[in-house]
C-alpha cells in the first residue's frame, strides 16, 4: 500500500476504535471500525502489517478510551442535529477511515 504519514495517521484513529471497542466494561461499540482494520490488515505488505499490529499493541486503554470519548461527543453532536433536522444531509469531509456513518445510521435506526 506505501503508506503515507496521513495515511498512517488515520490508521491510528482507527486502531484507537477497534482497541476501545474489544476492552470490557467500556460503552463505545464501533464493529465497523474492527472490519475496517482487518480488511486494511489483508491488503497490506508485511512490513506494514508488523507496524499496525505494533501500535495496536502499543495504544494503551487510556488512550483509546480517550479517542472513543471524542468520537461520542462528535457522534452526539450529529445525532442531535439529525434528530432536530430529520431531512437533513450530513457529509462527512475528509474522513478518511471514519466509521461515523454506521454508528449514525444506528443511532438513526432506533429512533
């Protein structure tokens, strides 16, 4: 893939989400985020690989809770202009590997 820093970055973020979500006795449930990562883990080369399994393992709990606690106040902020404008359209600029959408959608459904 020839992973760029931005590109790298990103991958963090979601690292972030999928570390969140696997950690019991945490609220943030993000399953598209998990599917993202191992679909971007099978298309990558062994080196890039070897460095996104290292930084899963290096992103503490702490950390990732604390991405996890951005992406909720984000989220909740998109719910409630969602819930305030039902026939609204919401683009999401630059998001790279964002998984937003899904949890929206969700949220979106239980209404």
């Amino acid at each position: 893939m020839d992973l760029s820093d931005v590109s790298r970055t990103a991958i963090l973020t979601l690292l972030g989400h999928v570390v969140a979500s696997e950690k019991e006795n945490i609220d943030f449930n993000d399953p598209m985020a998990a599917l993202c990562l191992e679909r971007l883990v099978a298309i990558a080369s062994a080196d890039e690989k070897k460095w996104i399994i290292r930084q899963k393992r290096m992103l503490n709990t702490l950390d990732a809770r604390a991405m996890a606690r951005r992406v909720e106040t984000f989220d909740t902020i998109a719910n409630l202009f969602i819930s305030n404008h039902p026939k609204c359209t919401v683009i999401n600029l630059g998001c790279g590997f964002d998984t937003r959408f899904w949890r929206i959608i969700t949220y979106v459904d239980k209404r």
